[in-house]
C-alpha cells in the first residue's frame, strides 16, 4: 500500500510538472509573441519618426524655395516698375520732341 501511495503521488507530482512545462511553454509563447510585437511597433515608431525628419527637411526646403521665390518677385516688379518708368519718360520725352519739332517746322514755314 506505501508503495501505491508513492506511486500515485509520483503520478500527481509528474502531472503537476507536465503541468507546469505546459504552462511554461504557453508563457514563453506569449512572452516571444510580446517580445515580436514590441520590436515591430519599435521598427514603426522608428520608421515614422525617419519620415517625420524627412518631412521636416521637405518643409525647411519648401520655406527656403518661398522665400527666395518671394524675393525673386519683388526684384521682377522692381524691375518692371523701373522699365515702366523709364518707358514713359521716353515716351514723354518723344512727344515734348515732336511737338517741338511741329513747331519749329510751323515756325519755319511761317518765316
């Protein structure tokens, strides 16, 4: 009788184990899937933040090209208005000489 109450015990004992080793197991699963998932959502988090710079450096870029595409338009009407002026002081200046000329060729007719 000791002997079967040693043996059941040994059975209880290597159930509990097995027990045990299946539980240990399902942790360790879970623990690798963890473990896979918290490396995936470090890869995108690490992805996103080389985007996010990559963004950053567009937007500085596309300020940089703003600005000097703003300057450059400033200097174009600069430039427009001093060609506007200059065209009408010639303008100006040509018909002051044609009405001069008018009246120096009316002056000289009438002489």
């Amino acid at each position: 009788k000791q002997i079967d109450a040693k043996n059941n015990e040994l059975e209880e004992i290597n159930i509990i184990m097995k027990n045990s080793k299946t539980h240990t197991l399902e942790n360790n699963n879970e623990l690798k899937s963890e473990t896979k998932r918290f490396i995936d959502q470090a890869q995108l988090i690490s992805s996103l933040q080389q985007s996010l710079a990559e963004c950053k450096m567009d937007l500085d870029t596309s300020l940089r090209s703003k600005v000097s595409s703003e300057q450059d338009t400033k200097i174009a009407r600069q430039e427009l208005e001093s060609v506007t002026q200059a065209r009408d002081w010639y303008q100006k200046q040509m018909k002051e000489s044609q009405e001069l000329r008018a009246k120096a060729i009316k002056d000289a007719m009438i002489l």
